[in-house]
C-alpha cells in the first residue's frame, strides 16, 4: 500500500477491552503494509477483545503488558476508539503516562473516535487542533482542545479522525505522519 516508508518502525497500539475492532485491524493492516512492527500494548492481561459495532468481537493477543511496555522502545503510537476502551484507559496513570511519553518526545500519535478521551487524561489535549467522534466535541473544547468537524486533521504529529468510515483518510495520514523523521515536543 505505502511502498514500505515505515520500514524499521515500531509502533504501539494501546487498547482496552471493548476496543471499536475494525478501529485496530484496519489501521493496523496499513501500518504492516508500510513496513511497519506493531504490537498490541494494554493493561488487560494476555488477550485483549475487541468490540464489533454493536457486539462483542474477536480476542487477540496482548504482545506487551501495559506494566512492563517501555514508550521509548516505540516509534509512534495509535490510539483505537470504541466507548468503554478509552473510558478505561483515561483512568488508569500508567496509560495516560505512557501516552505523555509519545508527546514529549515529539513522537507521532494517530487517534480515532473516542480515543481523544485518553488524550484529556494525559494531558496533552489542550492547545490541539483534533476531531473526534462527534458527542467528544465539548470534553475536548473544555479541555483547551480546538474541535473541528473533519474526517482527518493532523496536527504536528497528531492524527485524529471521527468514526470507521474516516479510516481510509486515517490511515494516509497516519502512514504520512509516522513516516517523518521529527515532531514538535509538546
């Protein structure tokens, strides 16, 4: 798909259960297809479960425990939406300082759905321009975050999209993001 441009890069996806399913494999496919390593980080244990739509989906193996996942060892970050993944992950310190660690460092973070939830927790909404699914539009706004209505917006490193149907546009602009060499430290 994107000619091998994220060859030699490593990046994490951190999730919870109830994780919106097709919000992972799609854009994780991209990412292998670029040449990408990615593994699947969380603090659920060994398995982690997806969420279809409007069901419980499918299981997949956890490749680093939240607990014992260094951020340094990552390139980029990606961030899958769904309800009650990023409700669970915005509560817990070692997600939000995991995800600290991505900004701090410039390193880039592609968002989509309800994953700009954990963003507010970790601290690094404010002054971003993002989008998100639509009913996130005031938690953002009220955290300092510029809130538009866009299928994609990137904001120095920081992709986000609103929903399934945004992830062609995401995944370009992820694929571009996480193929660049440097990012504004926040």
């Amino acid at each position: 798909m994107q000619d091998q441009q994220l060859q030699n890069k490593k990046v994490a996806i951190l999730v919870e259960n109830g994780f919106e399913q097709e919000e992972l494999t799609r854009p994780r496919q991209a990412l292998h297809a670029a040449g990408a390593k990615t593994h699947i980080v969380s603090p659920a244990g060994k398995k982690v479960k997806g969420w279809d739509h409007v069901k419980w989906g499918d299981e997949f193996d956890v490749d680093a425990p939240l607990a014992e996942a260094d951020p340094a060892q990552y390139d980029a970050l990606l961030l899958p939406g769904g309800v009650m993944n990023p409700d669970k992950l915005r509560r817990n310190k070692q997600a939000q300082s995991f995800v600290r660690h991505f900004f701090d460092e410039g390193k880039p973070v592609a968002a989509i759905c309800h994953a700009p939830w954990t963003l507010i927790d970790a601290d690094v909404a404010h002054g971003r321009r993002l989008t998100s699914y639509h009913t996130l539009q005031t938690d953002l706004k009220n955290a300092g975050a510029e809130w538009v209505d866009e299928a994609v917006v990137v904001d120095d490193g920081l992709v986000t999209s609103r929903n399934p149907d945004d992830i062609p546009a995401f995944n370009e602009k992820m694929i571009q993001e996480f193929a660049k060499e440097e990012h504004e430290r926040v």
